[in-house]
C-alpha cells in the first residue's frame, strides 16, 4: 500500500514530537504533593489522556509515577476527548457513579468531556486554555492552585 502525503506528515510529526517531549515539564507549584495527599487519603486517581500510551508511558517514566496511578485511558485505546468514553471506562473499571467522581482539565476537550460524561469537573487556570474557554463548561470551580482541589473533594 502506498504511503500518502498524510501518513508521510503523520510520521514526521510524531517523530518530531518524540524528540521534543523527552523530557517533560516540572508540575506546577503543589501538584505532586496534593496528589500524593489524595493518594494516602485513599481517592481512586486516574489519567485521561490525548497522549498515545507510549506518550503517557514516557512521562510517567521520566517524573517516576510508573504504577502511581490507579488507572488510565489513552487516545489511541479509545475514543478521544471531548467524547466521554474514556472517562466512562475508567467509572466502570472502578465501579465508581459519575456524580462520585471529579474529572480536573486544563483545556476545553477536559471539560466537554466531563460535562457529556455527567461527572463534575474542575478547571485549572494555569493550563492550555484560558479561564474563560473553562469557564463556557460551568465547572464547580476553576482553581488558581491545584491543591485548592481539597476545598471540594
């Protein structure tokens, strides 16, 4: 089969990427250890990502969270945002109610999927959208600083 002008593209970009994301950015101010808190405090912790699987696996690897999290969904394993499907199957391998969850976004395909799902969601200001691309979504709260999340768990 003969490769397209869109494979050829594909290809290149995801090589591209793979070279520019080997080492991935800091977290923001608190976010590790707010999540470490929500871990011993016994919060079931999940990741819905854009990202491929060997995306996640790379960043996972690189800030030492391989097996921190009790679950994930991938782009390339599943529908990707904004449809709920990911999150959907993260509620159903956990056997957790949509309005017992908190789906946390920094972008608008968060918050629309959260929103198609019936989870509540939180928006972060400090993410890749700005507050008022959130703000259309009517999170229950669009945080400054992530371990502001405990005033609504």
């Amino acid at each position: 089969m003969a490769q397209t002008d869109a494979d050829r593209f594909a290809a290149s970009y995801s090589a591209h990427f793979r070279q520019q994301d080997q080492n991935p950015c800091a977290f923001f101010p608190g976010v590790l250890e707010t999540l470490k808190d929500l871990r011993a405090s016994g919060y079931i912790l999940a990741v819905a990502t854009g990202k491929s699987r060997a995306g996640l696996d790379r960043v996972l690897a690189a800030t030492e969270l391989v097996g921190f999290f009790d679950g994930s969904r991938c782009a390339d394993e599943t529908l990707s945002k904004p449809h709920p499907l990911m999150l959907e199957e993260l509620l159903s391998q956990f056997d957790v109610k949509a309005n017992d969850a908190i789906m946390v976004g920094d972008t608008e395909f968060d918050l629309a999927m959260a929103e198609s799902a019936k989870i509540p969601a939180i928006g972060v200001s400090y993410g890749a959208h700005e507050l008022g691309r959130l703000l259309k979504y009517k999170p229950i709260a669009c945080l400054d600083a992530f371990s502001d999340i405990k005033l609504y768990i």
